[in-house]
C-alpha cells in the first residue's frame, strides 16, 4: 500500500488528516495502521521515529514494513478520518540533530578528509563514526569551529528527489544505493551533499549550536558524540550549573574552578596518606598486642575482631600482620556505614591445617551470608548485624577442629 510522505513535502507540518487504508489489532490494546498518507517519520537511516498522536490515540512508534509504514497506536482510533498531530518538540530535536550530523560529517570530510561510516541518534546524544585512526582535541575543536560557523551563516538546506542520471552534477559525501531509481539529496552550501531520508531543518541556522562532547576509538575508526540545538543548551546547563556549586563549594570564581578543586584534592590525598599511615601504624600495634592476649587452641592463635567502616583492604592489612606469626589466625569483622551489612574475612597463616574457606561458609550459612576462598584465606559477606555472633560460631568450629 503506497503512503504518500508528508514529512518529504514539508517537514514542518505539524497536524495532518489522512484516510485508514488497513488496521489490525495487537495485544494490550494496541493497533497497527496503515494510512493513504502521513507527516509521522519512520525509524531509518540511524534516526527514531517520530510519536504523537491520531484522533487522540498515542502513536507508539512508526516502522517500515515490506514497503508499507506502520504506525503503533495505543487504542483504536476509529474507522476514519483520522487527525494526526506530530511531538513537534521531539521532531525538532531530530531535525536539528540530523541536520547537525550532515554538518559535522561534511566539516571531518573536507577538513581531515575523514569519512562518516556510520550514524546513531538517540533520545539523549548522537554519535558518527569517522575514518581516523585517531582525533586530537585540536583537530575536534576545528572541526568544531567550522561546523559552528556553517551553523551561523545559516545557509539555506536543499532537499530533493533527483533521477539517478542526475547524480553526476553533483559531488556527493557518499554514494547512494544502487536499489534506488529516485534518490533524495541533502544539500548544503559549500558544506555537504549526501544521499538522505531524513527529516531536516530548512537552514543551518535552526541548528542553533554544535558540541561535540567527546571521543573514542571504536575499531579502526573514531567514535564522535556531539549534541545540538536543544539538547547543547541543556548539555550547557547542566554543566554549568555543576560548575556554579563548585564554585560557591570553594569559594572561587567559575573559570578557576578546576585549580581550586585540584588543590583541594591534593589535600584530600595527603590526609588520606596519613590517615593510611596512621591506621596501618595502629594496625601493627593492635595486632602485637591482640596476639600477645590471644589464647592458644594447640598451635593455632586466634585473634578475633570487630571493625566499623572498614574496607577490604584495611581488613587485609591487618590480617597479614597476624598471619605473619606462625599458627596465627584471624577472624575480622567489619559492618558497613549503613549498619545492614557486615563484611568477613578469615585468614590463617601457613600451616595452619584448617580451611578457611570451609568455616566462612559455614559460620555465614546461618544468617544467609555467602562467601569464599582457599585453605589460607577466604572472604564474604551477610545482610547481618550481628557479627560477634558469626565470630562466634567460626571460633567454636576451629577449637572443635582442632
């Protein structure tokens, strides 16, 4: 059934009435719907859907489907007429996204001579992939500039559908199909022409602004996200607003934020490296002293304790220091700042014939917590407070081991 393209004609038609030339009924309600025409843009060509409405009823998403489009509708929206009404807000967004991607692509071509080979647009960012092995941030920010000023100049945008002994006039970025007999180009100024069938804005200027936000490699090409329009203003919002309560954190002006916030890391991380020093001083004192009190079970020294807030590695800081001692084994214990969670760990020195890994799980069992390791060490954790009670019961089983 052939739908005549509205959204071809004029992009920003936003309302439209058109006959139902095939409805069917889905689970939960829902209905596919063919119409004789529609401004609603089906998913292709690395750009969404469009959504809204017919005769009230939401229109779920718009797909292609053995030639025909197929819109998605939650309800029945009746025999017919129907009354489309377009998400302009989120047409929009594509249009200026689509039509900054067109942009940008032309900018790495002319300029690094960089092809796009591949285009994704979704609800949050867009991304192209360019053939570069690899992309400076000052090879970006030209990119960048050139693009902004295409976008300023506000060139006019051209798209039509050309008959494929007509290409030749053209240089186009990039070859169309060899399946099509009419090809739609997107043209811009001294910019960019290319194969499309998307939606775009009718000049440059609509774009509003381009930035591109970041990098990677991705195989053998270039991985760029950027974002336009609508979404850089909220993109520079947002960081600005981050921006302005670091300010106000450190009492500095926005532009020397970033000096003042690494001068307070480097506070951060001398405190932190005494605070290391200290604990692992504390640590070796605790831990002679526990030894010197802990009561021999044959050749076995246990030394049992209870931490709060600490981590996994202050745990194995201290049990090494017991481990260290022949026969010495320690049962360590530390709730979480939450006080829901208490992490174990269970370590014995060399020698010692009793595993480790046998009594965690079994003196966890009890109060659902899960854990392992080996002969010599083993660690876990329970959604438990109680964690005198767990030392408890792994004491009891290495003196009955014993």
């Amino acid at each position: 059934m052939q739908t005549e393209k509205l959204y071809y004609h004029d992009p920003y038609l936003k309302e439209f009435t058109a006959t139902i030339l095939a409805k069917s009924a889905l689970p939960d309600g829902q209905y596919a719907i063919i119409l004789d025409r529609t401004a609603f843009y089906p998913e292709g060509g690395g750009q969404p859907c469009d959504t809204g409405t017919l005769n009230e009823a939401p229109v779920l998403s718009v797909q292609t489907r053995n030639g025909d489009i197929v819109h998605t509708v939650a309800g029945d929206p009746g025999a017919g007429p129907v009354t489309g009404r377009i998400d302009w807000r989120r047409r929009f967004d594509h249009m200026q996204q689509h039509t900054g991607e067109h942009i940008l692509s032309g900018i790495f071509l002319s300029t690094l001579q960089a092809e796009n080979v591949g285009f994704h647009l979704s609800a949050a960012t867009c991304q192209i992939d360019v053939t570069l092995p690899s992309l400076s941030p000052e090879q970006a920010y030209a990119v960048e500039d050139a693009a902004n000023s295409v976008i300023f100049g506000n060139r006019p945008i051209d798209a039509r559908f050309v008959e494929n002994a007509e290409l030749s006039a053209y240089v186009l970025r990039k070859e169309p199909g060899a399946e099509f007999e009419q090809i739609r180009l997107v043209s811009i100024d001294d910019c960019d022409c290319c194969p499309c069938g998307g939606t775009h804005v009718g000049h440059t200027g609509e774009v509003g602004l381009l930035k591109i936000r970041g990098w990677e490699k991705r195989k053998n090409n270039i991985r760029v996200e950027f974002v336009c329009g609508g979404r850089a203003l909220a993109d520079y919002r947002l960081k600005h607003e981050i921006a302005r309560t670091l300010a106000a954190r450190f009492s500095a002006p926005i532009d020397a934020v970033l000096p003042a916030f690494e001068k307070n890391l480097e506070k951060q991380e001398t405190v932190q490296r005494e605070l290391n020093a200290t604990r692992k001083a504390y640590h070796e004192e605790l831990a002679a002293r526990l030894l010197l009190e802990a009561v021999p079970i044959g050749a076995v020294r246990i030394v049992s304790r209870e931490f709060s807030g600490y981590s996994a590695a202050d745990l194995q800081d201290f049990a090494g220091r017991i481990t260290a001692v022949a026969g010495g084994v320690c049962l360590l214990a530390s709730i979480d700042e939450t006080g829901s969670r208490t992490s174990f760990l269970f370590a014995a020195a060399s020698g010692v014939p009793k595993s480790m890994n046998d009594i965690l799980k079994r003196a966890l069992a009890p109060v659902g917590g899960k854990g392992g390791g080996n002969l010599t060490c083993a660690q876990g954790g329970a959604p438990t407070t109680d964690a005198a009670g767990v030392l408890a019961t792994a004491l009891e089983l290495l003196a009955s081991l014993t």
